[in-house]
C-alpha cells in the first residue's frame, strides 16, 4: 500500500510537471468563439496559417460568454470575441466591457449589420424557421406551419419546443420578432400606437407579445436550455414543431435528420440574428486581436463556415453563399431593432420568466 | 458556568496543539476550507446578505411561484434521497447478506452510475423512455411524459445510488456477526435480527448516505435542465439569473435559500449518529457472517436488485449504442465517424487534460477527506461541526456559483495584508490563460473541493463504526497521532477510502458547471467538449465522449482496486483475525 502511494505520489509530480512544461508557452491571441465549435477549430487555425500568430479559444455559449468576461474583467482573459447573438454584445457593451474598433473592412458591410459607433461588426446572419417533424404532424394532422398564428392550433399541444428566452439568444429573437410584429399591426392601426418617438415597440406592443406567448405556452412541452435543442427534440418525435433558425434545422438535415425534417417560414415576417463580433475592454495582444477583427470581416474568412457545415449567411456582401442557406433577400423579415431589442431584453426576459414560464399548463 | 465551557474549548485546543502534526493537520484543513471554498462562495452569496437584497427574500419567500419552486427543490431532494438510499440498501444487503448468483455483476453494475458524465443519462432516458422512447413508444405504444419530478427522480437516483450502495455495503461487512448471533440465540427471528439488530447498527451510515444524496440531488443542473419539462427547481432558476438574467444579486439570494434545506438535514444527520452507538469494529474475534436463507425474501430482493441491474445496463447501453450509429433511434446505421471525430479531431487533447487533471486531484481529495472525517469524529474541538458542513458546502452549491467564486477571488493574485509582515501573497491568480499551469491549479482545486464531501461521508461512516479504544491503545502504545492515523485508522478505514478514492476520480472526470467558467486554450476538459457537443446536437459525438470517459473511469477503478485493495483484501483479514 505505501509503495502505491510513492508511486501514486511520483505520477502526480510528473504529471504536473508535464502540465507546467506544456504550458510555458509563448504569447498567444486567445479568441472567445460562441458558434459551433468545428467553426473556431477552423477560423483559428485559418487565421494562425495566414499571419503567424498563435491563435487559441475557448467556446461558450453567449449567456456563458457574458458571465465570464464580466467576472474577469480586471484581468480579462480574452482579446476578441466572436459569434454569438448581438443582443449580448450590446448587452456587454451597456456595461462598458467592450472596446470600440473602426475596421477598415466594416465599410463593406450593409449599415444594417454594424454598430454605427464601431462597437461590434456582424460577421454572419441567420433566419427564425419552423423546423417541423413530418411524421409527428402526420399523426397529428397538421400541415407544417407558415404563421405564427399556426403554432396556437390545440392539435399541437405540448407538440411545440422552443427555447428559453433567458439562457437562449434564439429565443430572444423569436420573442422580439413577435414584439415587431404586434407593433407593425399597432402602428398600422395608428401612427404613433406601435413606436414611440424613438423608434422603441410601445408597452402596448410587447404586452401584445405576451399574450401572444402565454397562448403558445399551451403547446409548449418545454422551453430548452440551448437554442438549436428544440430541433433534436423535433428530430427524435419527441415534438411536432421546433422554432430555431432555419439553418440549424438545415443543420440537423445534414447531420443525418434528412427526411424527418422540414423547415418553413412565417408567412407575415420572420427575425433573423446577426453574429455579433467586438474586442474586449482592457485585453491583453490588442493589436492581433484588431487584425483578427479585420480578418473576420472579409469575404475570404466568411466563407470558411459553410466547409464545417455552419451554413449562417456571410455579412459580406461579396462573399459567396453556400447553396443549402437559406436566402435573407428571398424571406420576409421583419424590421428587426437590435439596439432596442437588447435594451429591453433584461425586462422582457424576467417578465417572461414571471408570467409565462410558470404557468400551469391545461 | 459559562466560564467552565470556555475552559474547556481552551483546553481541547491545548490538547491538540500539544501534537504539532496533528496542530498543522488541523490548520491545514481550515486554511483549505477557508481560502478554497468559503472565500470563493462569499465573493458570490456574500452579496446576498447586503440589506438591499431584503426585498428579494421578501419577494422569492412569499410570492407562490418561488414558493413552488421551493417546494419542488424540497420533495425532489427528499424523494430522490429516500430512493437512491433505499435502492443503495437493497444491492448493500443483497451483496452481503445474500447466497445469490451473479452478484460480481451486480456489483460492477452497481458502479457504473458513478460514472454520470453530464446530460448522457437524462439523454438516454428521453430516448428510451420519453415520449417517442424506444421502450415506451416503441415497445408499449404509449406517449408517455417523462420531463417532470418522476423523470427527475429516476435519472437522480440511478446516478446517486451508489453513493449509498458503497457507504452501506462497507459498514454492512464490518458488522459484528456476534450481534445477530447474541440475538439469534435470545431466540429473535431473522426479521427480528434485522429490524432491532442490523437496522439501528447502520443508521448512521443511512443517515449519512441519505444527507449526501440529498443535498447532491437539489444542486443537480444537468438533469433537470436536459429532463424537467416545466418542473422548476432552485438550482436551474439560478443558473438562469446567472447566465441569462446577467443577475447575480438573484442568483446569491437563490442559492442562499437552496443552503437551508442542506443545512437541516445536515443537523438532523448529526443528531442521529450523535444518538447511537454503532461501533461494531473492535478488534476482538468475532463470529462468521451468515447468510439469509428465506427463499421468498432471498429471490424477491434478487428479483429486484436484478430488474434495477436492467434497468442500469439499457440505460449505459443506450449511450454506447448511441456511439457507434449515426443518430440512434432515426438513423441505425453503424458508423465510426464519431469516434474518429473524438479520437483524432478536437477530443483527444481534452481527455488527456482532464485524465491528467483528474488523477492530480483523486488522492488528494480521498485523503483530505479522510483526514477531515478523522478530524471530526475523533477530535474534540470547537467548531468541529462547521469545518464539517463547510467542507460538505463543495458540493451543496451549484457549480455555477462556485465557478464565478473562483473567477472573481482568483482572477488576481491573493493578497493578504497581515499586521507586522504587510501585503503577503497567498495565493498566485489562479484562473485564465496567463495563470500558473494555464488554469490547470484551478481546475484541479475544483476538482478536489467538489470531490471532498463524498469522501468526508464515507470517512465518518465508516469511523463512527470503529472503536476509538483501537486508536487509544496505539497512543498508549507509543504511537503519536500522525502513526496512529496513517497504521491504524487509515487502514481500518480503507473501503471508505478505496470508495473515495474512486468517487473522487468519477466525479473529477464528469464536473461541469464550475468548470465552463475555468477552462482556457490551455486546459480543455472533457465534459465541456460534450456540452459544446450537445449544444451542437451531436449527440453521436456527446456519446462517443461518453464511451471513452466510462472506459476511463474504469480502468482507474481497476487500478484502484489493485493498489488500494479491495475489502476482501488485508483489512478483513485484520478484522476477523482471530476467525
């Protein structure tokens, strides 16, 4: 027995001994990655290939992200964040952890897909989709749905997932896309009913939104950690509906989903996400992580995602388009206020978790 | 009167810093206490108490959806303890006091629910029982509802049975034949033996097993995430103010409430054992253990312990099924893809990290644990039960708050200033990149915190057995306090720690929740990779992971065994030395 705990005791010398050698390592641009992970393996390898430096990351998703960067950010860890939802970059930005960056490159990109001050830059874009099991609502008799109004349908009762609007960015937007939607209706109605002066949805629209979501809450079997695991619960029958973006659903496809899984669109409007990109407050390597910024914006890199099967659309207007994304020019969307919908969000978001999620389901 | 109790607490102090080795042992262990686990958890729940957070007690204590989910925490704890406790009972009883077949199975299927890498049981359960299950669907052709407090239990109690199982089935063999002899012989009948005899001799190590699953099961995440369905418990409402609220303030004031419960059953736990007298290991000859030979009692326990054996294999088979098709359930056609994908592409750096990082933090949470047990239960001192339920608090918080614990207190270096030295550097920072070992120290820190308390446990059930008058006559011998724990007590105890020990490295392997805030370039772990895996809704790939950390565990279970010794080994052969 002592002769166990030598020994035990010298592998655990050794190991940590290999631990520390490994690690005396040179100065490195340390990239947080919030999208899938193959996509980060890929950029930062992409990126280390064409400059030179040494690039690693660590992946979290973005509720995870905000959280860690907020607890270090005397000593920040990390120099560039990219992907993830804007909303949490504006989130971050509102709490002054991130650092305002005019790329060259970000003349390229539509106004629409960039902060007008330089604080993050869009480096892709997806759209809300109804991802749907054929054979569930075969069984069920339903037709795959093209409104918003279809998932209220009593058929579908506890046969709709979608995700939680406070750990899923997904589900936010899905959220605020009925927020626009309930404040076009309002404003077509009356001017002035809908936005207020400073283009922000009326309190009337987003109590709307919540009756909206209260009648869904009906259908809804559970409201899921992540924003793509609705599709796998559609995937395995666990569910009739899925409401995800679209190319995550295309995603579940290729994955091996092929013929159980259909994906429509919203007849009267869809929101769609933009993959926010911003440095970080106080970082250390600014100046790999301003090029990494300026790399990530052209046409080149955003087209690294559709060879790891992440099929988002580029912000680039000149980069190429994957075949299997969906098209943003050929959907109806809906006029989609990131700086509104993350100033709203905190409040959106606990009074969901008041009203909505608690509720008892009949 | 007062002024005596003063007296005394003086006076056992003195009795301990008489022995420097013991002096140290002890400050050691508040120092670790201290600096690694309450300082990290003040940083967090420490806000909690500032009287601004008033009206948040005020409003989650009284407002009837909070109150719900207080509620719901509080029967799934206790239902899942009673459970998981029961069940550990059942295949203790039958291993030790039954003449069945296949019990070496049993005993290895007993074993593998320690090995719960994150969100792999509650994903195997929907597949087999959940609305479109295999079993349930596919079999019986109902649309059954498993997301929910029965889902919960279930998945819970397969993965925290063992704890009971091996805590039981340890203090079951060290029982004193002689007893139930003494009682046979005063004419008691087998039930009779059971009930008045064997029962109140292990109800310390049921209590014990009974505190430590509860208050795992309410600061449970994963399942309740992967299988609740719209049944709230604290531990998710916390990780939802944390990561989608941005809400700390919350989060403490939750987590705050969530210690209560732990806190009660941890009193009512020491009350028990402080109760009854259960040394059954003396040291002096004692009889041969005798089988139950009834048969309906004998094959109905079989019958039961067998089904929930069953039970265990589908659900780990589910998970190495899931490894080798392409999307199990929809697409059953082999394929290797998704080992390829852990063994050559971003997993084989994260399974060498974690393994590495694992067996640093195994012995030294299994000793500590030891250490801290013997400290307890065999010293007199003030504060004894604080150091006890501070150590327990490792793993009565959620991950999540440990984890930001740890980013906020050593994301920089710790600093004391101390009168006469001045500014003094405790601690180097500990976490990020830039940190000693990449981060690794602080990894391997919550390794051993989380692991500690499963130690502690088995260590004071197992001790509370053991006569102290064994460890008094080595004294007396000669033997100073340091000899007397390492040749006596430690070897006395060594199926507790044998089990501890295997604890601590299963538990290492599978943390999650304190770990997404702690990993760097560095330093990937495994069970992040299978998050990111089943974030990704590669659950082929989550499985494969899976697959490769079972094998891991049980080979470091068999080396284990080897180098530790099992409880067939020189113990018992100490134990019934006279037989």
């Amino acid at each position: 027995m002592r002769k166990f705990y030598l020994s035990a005791l010298a592998v655990c010398v050794v190991l940590l001994g290999v631990t520390a050698a490994a690690l005396a390592q040179q100065k490195t641009l340390t990239v947080l990655c919030t999208p899938q992970e193959d996509w980060c393996v890929a950029m930062t390898q992409a990126f280390e290939a064409e400059t030179g430096i040494k690039t690693s990351y660590v992946r979290l998703s973005s509720g995870e992200a905000l959280a860690r960067i907020r607890a270090s950010k005397d000593a920040p860890e990390f120099s560039v964040w990219w992907g993830g939802p804007v909303d949490a970059f504006i989130a971050a930005n509102e709490e002054g952890l991130l650092e305002p960056y005019q790329s060259p490159n970000a003349a390229a990109l539509p106004d629409q897909y960039k902060d007008a001050n330089g604080v993050w830059a869009g480096v892709y874009v997806g759209a809300l989709g109804f991802c749907s099991n054929v054979n569930v609502l075969n069984e069920l008799g339903v037709e795959p749905p093209t409104s918003w109004a279809d998932l209220l349908d009593p058929r579908l009762k506890g046969n709709v997932a979608m995700a939680h609007p406070a750990t899923s960015g997904t589900a936010f937007t899905t959220f605020w896309t009925i927020v626009t939607l309930e404040a076009d209706k309002l404003e077509a109605a009356e001017a002035g009913k809908g936005y207020d002066a400073d283009g922000m949805p009326t309190a009337a629209a987003v109590d709307k939104a919540f009756e909206y979501f209260a009648q869904l809450h009906q259908n809804v079997l559970q409201y899921t950690r992540s924003g793509a695991a609705p599709g796998t619960l559609a995937g395995r029958g666990e569910i009739g509906v899925a409401i995800i973006f679209s190319h995550d659903c295309t995603k579940l496809q290729v994955e091996g989903f092929k013929d159980v899984l259909t994906t429509t669109f919203p007849a009267e409007g869809t929101g769609y996400e933009i993959g926010g990109m911003a440095l970080i407050k106080n970082a250390p390597e600014m100046e790999a992580a301003k090029l990494w910024f300026d790399w990530a914006l052209t046409a080149k890199t955003q087209e690294i995602g559709p060879m790891v099967n992440s099929l988002q659309l580029p912000t680039n207007p000149d980069a190429a388009v994957s075949e299997l994304s969906v098209k943003l020019a050929e959907l109806t969307v809906v006029n989609y206020n990131f700086q509104a919908a993350g100033k709203s969000r905190n409040a959106i978001v606990e009074r969901f978790e008041r009203e909505i999620a608690p509720r008892p389901t009949n | 009167m007062q002024n005596f109790a003063l007296q005394r607490q003086v006076n056992q102090f003195r009795r301990i810093f008489q022995d420097p080795v013991l002096a140290i042992a002890l400050l050691g262990v508040s120092l670790f206490v201290f600096i690694l686990i309450l300082l990290p958890l003040f940083s967090v729940i420490g806000e909690s108490l500032s009287p601004k957070n008033a009206p948040l007690f005020q409003r989650y204590l009284t407002e009837p959806i909070y109150q719900n989910i207080i509620l719901n925490t509080l029967v799934l704890g206790v239902l899942t303890a009673a459970v998981s406790t029961a069940v550990g009972f059942l295949f203790a009883f039958v291993q030790v006091k039954l003449d069945v077949p296949f019990k070496r199975l049993m005993h290895i299927l007993a074993l593998i629910p320690i090995i719960s890498p994150p969100f792999a049981v509650a994903t195997a359960i929907i597949v087999l029982f959940g609305r479109n299950g295999v079993i349930t669907r596919g079999v019986f052709g109902v649309r059954f509802d498993i997301y929910g407090l029965f889902g919960l239990t279930l998945a819970l109690s397969l993965s925290l049975f063992t704890v009971a199982y091996l805590t039981l089935r340890g203090m079951m063999q060290a029982l004193d034949p002689a007893l139930d002899e003494a009682a046979t012989n005063l004419g008691a009948g087998k039930w009779r033996v059971f009930r008045t005899v064997t029962l109140p001799m292990l109800l310390p190590g049921i209590a014990s097993a009974f505190l430590l699953v509860f208050v795992e099961a309410i600061a449970d995440l994963g399942n309740p995430l992967v299988l609740g369905g719209n049944f709230e418990v604290l531990a998710t409402r916390i990780y939802i103010s944390i990561i989608g609220l941005y809400d700390t303030s919350s989060a403490a004031v939750f987590s705050l409430i969530l210690l209560v419960p732990s806190l009660l059953v941890f009193i009512l736990q020491n009350y028990i054992i402080s109760r009854s007298n259960v040394v059954s290991v003396t040291g002096k000859p004692s009889g041969t253990p005798q089988y139950i030979h009834a048969p309906l009692v004998r094959w109905t326990l079989f019958g039961l312990c067998m089904a929930i054996c069953l039970l265990i294999a589908l659900i780990y088979g589910t998970i190495v099924l899931g490894a080798f098709v392409e999307v199990l359930g929809v697409n059953n056609n082999f394929t290797l893809r998704h080992f390829d994908f852990v063994l050559n592409g971003l997993g084989s750096k994260a399974m060498w990290d974690t393994t590495r990082l694992s067996i640093i933090s195994t012995p030294v949470a299994g000793l500590l644990g030891m250490l801290i047990a013997f400290l307890v239960v065999r010293k007199e001192f003030f504060g004894r039960a604080a150091l006890d339920f501070a150590t327990m608090l490792g793993i009565a918080v959620p991950g999540t708050i440990i984890g930001i614990g740890f980013l906020l207190v050593f994301n920089t270096p710790t600093v004391w200033e101390l009168p006469f030295f001045g500014p003094v550097t405790v601690l180097p920072k500990l976490t990020g990149g830039q940190a000693m070992f990449g981060g690794a120290l602080a990894i391997v820190i919550v390794y051993v915190i989380r692991s500690v308390p499963t130690a502690l446990r088995a260590g004071v059930a197992a001790l509370t057995q053991i006569d102290p008058a064994i460890e008094e006559a080595s004294v007396s011998l000669g033997a100073d306090n340091a000899r007397t724990f390492r040749r006596i007590t430690l070897p006395l105890i060594r199926p507790a720690l044998l089990a501890s020990l295997i604890f601590a490295f299963a538990r290492s392997m599978t943390t999650i929740s304190a770990i997404v805030f702690l990993t760097t370039p560095q330093t990937r772990i495994m069970t992040q990779q299978i998050l990111n895996e089943v974030e990704n809704v590669r659950y082929g790939n989550a499985f494969a992971y899976c697959v490769i950390l079972i094998l891991i565990v049980l080979t470091a279970i068999g080396v284990l065994y080897l180098g530790v010794g099992s409880t067939t080994g020189a113990e018992r052969a100490f134990q019934g030395g006279a037989r």
